[in-house]
DNA sequence: TTTATCTTGTGAAGCTTTTCACAAACAGGC
DNA sequence: GCCTGTTTGTGAAAAGCTTCACAAGATAAA
C-alpha cells in the first residue's frame, strides 16, 4: 500500500460525483463506452480535466477506445463511498427538511433518511412514510442506534451550533447544513454548508457588478 | 474610471456573501467596529483573505482599528447588487419549488418571487400567498411583463434544460438550477447549480475515502 | 505486418488563489 | 507631541489547480 498520497482536491471529487450522474445516463442509453471529451462535454468540462481527475485513482480507460461506461460507473462509485448504504439523520422537519425527506433520488445514491428529529411537539411523532419523528432530545439514543454517520441539519441558524454539537457527540461524522451559519467544529467532522441565498447573491453580483462593481472607489 | 480590472474570482464573491450576514449579525449585536480577524473567525476563513478580498473593492477599514460595521455591509450590499430588488420566477411548484417560495430570508435580502409557473393542471391557478401559480405556456409572457432577470429552476432533470432555454429566450439572464444537470446556455447567461446529492457525495467520499480510496489501483 | 487513426495518461507549463510578512496608518494615553 | 500597541493594505512567495502537448498504447483495415 502507498503511503500517503497528495490527497485528493475538492473540486475533483465534485467532478466525479457529476461524471457519475453523466455515466449513469449513458448506461441507461446502452452506450458501450465514453471518450474523455464527450463525458467533459456532457459534465461541463474539458477533456484534459477529466482524464486527470481519473488518472488520481488508476488507470480505467483504454487508449485509442475511452473508457467502458459500465465499469467506470462502478469505479466511481467505490472510489466515492457509493457502494455502501449510509443512514442519514434528518434534523428539523420544516419547509426544506420535507422536501429533503421525500426526495427519492438520495435512497437510489444509498442516501437513506432512516430517523428524523424535531422540535417541535406537534410534529413529534408523526409518521412520515414509515420513519416516526422523534423529540430533539432522542437524537443522541437515536443516532447511536441507528449508527448513522451522515446528519443533514434543516433548522433556523440560531440553533445550528448548538444542534450540531450534539450531533457530533453523538457520533456524528459528516454534515450537510442548510443553516446560514458557519458552523465551528473539531476539524475531523466533515461539514458542507448549503447556502441558498448567497447562490442568489452570486447570481445578483454577475449581473449586476460584472461591469460595474469592479472598480475600486478610492478617493 | 479604470480600464477592466482583473475580474474578481467566485470564491472572493461567495465569501463577500458570507462577510455580510456576519456583518448583519454584528449590526443587530450593535458592534461598531470589527477586525479582520475577527470577520475571518465567524465566517470561517482567514484574516489576510478577508482583507484581500475587500481590498479589490476599496480601502473600507482603518488601520489599528478595523472595519466600522454598518458602512461595511453597504459597501458590501453595493457590491453584490443588493440595493435594488430582484424579481424572481420560480418554474415549478413542487416540493423544492414551495419550500423556496416560503422561505422568508430571501425577500428580506431583495428577492423577491414575484410569478410562480407550473406544468401540473391541478397546481395552475392556486394562490400561493397572493401569487397566482401560472400554466408553463404563459411563462415567457409573465417574465416579460414582470421583468424578471433571475429565474429558479425546480423541476425534474429531464425537462430542465429545454424550460432554461425558454427562460433565456424570454429574458431572463441568470439560473439558479436545482435539477441534477448542467446546463448548456450562451456564455452570458449566469447558472448557478444546486446538486444536493453531489453535496452528500462529497461527505461520503470524505468519510469513506479518506484514508481508503486515495491509493490508485494499479495492475 | 504495417500504416493510419484514435485516445489515454501524464510531466511540464501556465494560471489562479491563498498565505506570508511588513511598511504605513491610526488611536489613545502620557 | 511622542511613544505604544494595534490593524490595514499589499507586493511577493507559496500553494493549488487547470491546460497543454505529446509519447505510448490500442484498434482496424489493408
Ligand atoms: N426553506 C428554504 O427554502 C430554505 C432556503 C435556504 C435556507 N434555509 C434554511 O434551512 C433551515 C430550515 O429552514 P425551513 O424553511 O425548513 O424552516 P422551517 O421553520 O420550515 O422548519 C424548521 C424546523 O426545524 C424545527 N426546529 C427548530 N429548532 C429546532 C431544534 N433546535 N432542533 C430540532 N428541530 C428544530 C422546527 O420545529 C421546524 O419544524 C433554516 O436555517 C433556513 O435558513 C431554508
Ligand atoms: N426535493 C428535494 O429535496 C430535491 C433535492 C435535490 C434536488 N432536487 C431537484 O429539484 C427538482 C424538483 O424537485 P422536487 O422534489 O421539487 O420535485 P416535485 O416533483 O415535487 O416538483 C416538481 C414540480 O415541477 C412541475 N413541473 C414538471 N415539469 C415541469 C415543466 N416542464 N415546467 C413547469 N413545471 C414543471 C411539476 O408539476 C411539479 O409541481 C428536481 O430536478 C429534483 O431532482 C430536489
């Protein structure tokens, strides 16, 4: 085994995770394989990028051919965690943490939404397609017996901190945060903020700063 | 005015978004005067960074002192455009799409979903809160008249990229994209993509790679 | 077998972004 | 007015990421 390799950049693994969605709508469309210029075109990139982005993890392609859809898939999926089922604790059963627990497409990636935890006692104990929603203060009995790693924070900023704290105490090892916070923690838990409103305001500033907003006003 | 200065980077534009809800949150806590390093800790980067990037704008702080709080959230405001109100078009009336619309943070920062169009015959015609859910065949009328410039994307994949182009073609210059797919759009037009299970892609790689999948498996 | 054509894998080059480090500026106390 | 302690603004260095360009491997056809 090698020993440590440069590790291995975010904005890759973010490719790999659209190449993987390109792949999988080539395997429906029986394609037989892919070259690395047409799964750039398909994924928004350039060719070079995407032979390099492979090349970190091995060799799958074959010169002069490209590379076989199905196994590529396959790879990429192992190389992403992808084979595995992961349980996924939902916190805050509101407006976005709804539309999250129905969504299928997470159970067919392995995403599984197995408990969901609320706050409020009129929610607390609905049934939600099978999964009871529990009280805040089951988290930590609930997270342990379930085993979930993955927790997908979907409450107001004020309380995000704090909530996930406990999460982490819990056991806790990645975070998807929908809370416009920054959220502080040991720097082994694995936190990606999801943050709506600036998607907005970078839309705002290319339209509205891209010729304006650029200059300096100095005095 | 200066010629076209070197074209700021996202990354510099999505940690302006960042700096200004820490500064909103400064602002209600009445603190008049923050540092760099200070802005840095709560919005989780560094205090150099924070100074470059607000040195491509202007020279907003004092030295010994730091930033006055209030004057720089509208320095901030300005840059990202926030002065004006964005009228918004939200294409689908679903689960994501209700969400949005009821999120309340996003007219409070200007953006405001002022027409709501949807495919399904059940949906048109509903109120949502004083908007009036649109069949797809008005969409380009109602941007028109509107006047829209930014449109939200939550519809299924399949039909995402052909519902952008009428987007465009009625107008519209910037996409805030929630369906699993990259659009293909003129080089003008702003897209913004929002791949949720890309987000949990990355925890996944991050819990189950970390110390695993960064050895390329060689022959 | 040889030739023509394709496409990968990958060092090296080029470019962008972040970090470093320090002179210059400012406030407050004496 | 002058010293002390602080913090900005910014070139320069370092680090990181993307693009370039091409040798090497693979196929297919003659
Ligand atoms: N709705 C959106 O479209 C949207 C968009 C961007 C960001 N967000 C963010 O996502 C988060 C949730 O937004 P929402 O619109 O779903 O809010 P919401 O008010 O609809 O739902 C929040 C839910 O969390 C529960 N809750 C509150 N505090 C809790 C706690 N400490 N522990 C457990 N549960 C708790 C509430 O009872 C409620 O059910 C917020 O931080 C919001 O800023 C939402
Ligand atoms: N729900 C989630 O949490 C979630 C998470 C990640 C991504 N997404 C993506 O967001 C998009 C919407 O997801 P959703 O869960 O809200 O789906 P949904 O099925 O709940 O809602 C989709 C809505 O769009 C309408 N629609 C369909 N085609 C249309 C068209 N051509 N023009 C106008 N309206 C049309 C439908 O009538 C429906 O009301 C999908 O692309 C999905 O992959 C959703």
């Amino acid at each position: 085994m090698p020993p440590n390799l440069p590790s291995v950049s975010d904005s890759t693994i973010r490719r790999l995770s659209l190449y993987l969605r390109v792949l999988e709508e080539l395997n429906e469309a029986s394609e037989p394989t892919v070259s690395s210029r047409r799964l750039a075109e398909l994924a928004g990139t350039s060719a070079a990028q995407v032979r390099k982005d492979l090349s970190r993890f091995g060799s799958f392609g074959k010169r002069g051919l490209g590379y076989a859809v199905d196994p590529l898939e396959r790879h990429l999926r192992e190389i992403l965690g992808l084979q595995r089922r992961w349980p996924v604790v939902l916190v805050g059963a509101g407006r976005i943490g709804s539309a999250l627990f129905e969504y299928p497409y997470f159970r067919e990636r392995g995403f599984e939404i197995v408990a969901v935890v609320d706050r409020d006692p009129a929610k607390v104990g609905r049934r939600w397609n099978g999964v009871k929603i529990e009280p805040v203060e089951s988290l930590s009995k609930v997270v342990r017996e379930l085993g979930t790693e993955l927790g997908i924070l979907a409450i107001p900023a004020d309380d995000a901190q704090a909530t996930a704290e406990a999460l982490v105490n819990a056991g806790i090892r990645g975070i998807l945060n929908f809370a416009p916070v920054q959220l502080h923690l040991r720097p082994e838990i694995v936190v990606n903020e999801v943050n709506l409103t600036l998607e907005l305001e970078a839309l705002s500033f290319a339209l509205h700063g891209s010729s304006r907003a650029t200059s300096p006003e100095r005095d």
